[in-house]
C-alpha cells in the first residue's frame, strides 16, 4: 500500500521547505482548517496532496520528518545523530535572528522579526503605479547567520502579494512593491 502522508507530513514541509508547494500560501491556508472531522480533514489532505504535487514533486513515499534522536527504542541517545544535529529549535530564531518589515512611506509603521506584541500583519495603501499595479513600497531587512544545515537559500522571508510575483526575498535589505494589478 503506497505511503499516505498526515496532516504532519505537509506541516513539516511548510515549515523547512514552503517552497515545494505551488501555492505555499494555500497550504498553510488548508492545514489550518484540519480539525479532526474525517471528511473534512481527508478533502484537505487531498488539496494539500495536489498543491504538493502542482509544485512539481512526485508522490510521497515516506514522512518528510526526520527520526527521533532515539528512534532505536533502546532509551539512549544515539550519538550518531545527536552530532548531525545543529543549534536550531521550531518556532524560534535560528538562521535568521532579526528583521524588519517597514512601510515605505512611513518608516513608524513596522513588523518585527521576532513578531512583537503578536503582530504578523500590517496593511498599506497603495497609492503609486509600477506597470499595471497599483503598489506600496515596503523595506524588508532582516539579520542573521547561513543555515547550518545545508539549505542554500535560507534564511529568507516568504512572500504573497507582491507586484512582481517574487515568492521570496534572500537579500537581507530589499526594497519590494506590493500591490494588485
């Protein structure tokens, strides 16, 4: 029977590795609705199966989720993989210690990177024309280190709505314009 990946599998991949999916934003968008209902849930993974599969990856054929630690039930750490491990913990600053998202035309108006006071949204007015979008400025800057653990193109930050369709900024300063056609 060919593996059938979880609800876990796909937020794993969202986490390391948005950039598999064709829409990352859509993924995140579903596996937040996964509540437990077996038909609802199922439609979902489906949905996140296909958005998978749209970002031009063949089927899953095991967890994405690496091992436990002791994953051979004998109740010690294996040293093996203790030492492949790097300093870096879900949900906490890692690769990228620092950043700033900041609205171009006035520079009071912030996110921060760590998220403070529970901020992770900030609305602007578009108000200047680039091509065919009706745009506002922002200035993305972030601080930090290369990832230690091998990914090339991270620390990044994951975009939506940009005029110019970018998915993702890798520069640490970038001066980016989002807006709708």
């Amino acid at each position: 029977m060919p593996y059938k990946p979880t609800a876990a599998d796909y937020a794993h991949l969202l986490e390391y590795n948005p950039e598999v999916f064709a829409s990352w934003v859509q993924a995140d968008r579903e596996l937040k609705k996964i509540n437990g209902s077996s038909i609802d849930d199922e439609q979902r993974l489906n949905a996140l199966a296909s958005n998978y599969a749209a970002g031009g990856n063949p089927p899953l054929t095991e967890s994405p989720m690496p091992p436990a630690p002791e994953s051979d039930g004998d109740g010690e750490m294996d040293t093996e993989f203790a030492n492949a491990c790097v300093d870096c913990r879900m949900q906490e600053p890692c690769c990228m210690v620092s950043g700033t998202v900041t609205d171009g035309s006035d520079c009071t108006r912030k996110l921060h990177w760590p998220p403070q006071d529970g901020q992770t949204r900030m609305l602007t007015v578009a108000k200047e024309m680039q091509g065919n979008n009706l745009v506002s400025k922002l200035d993305v800057e972030w601080k930090g280190r290369g990832c230690e653990v091998g990914w090339a193109d991270r620390p990044r930050i994951m975009t939506s709505g940009l005029a110019d369709q970018t998915a993702q900024v890798e520069a640490q300063k970038a001066t980016v314009s989002a807006g709708e056609a």
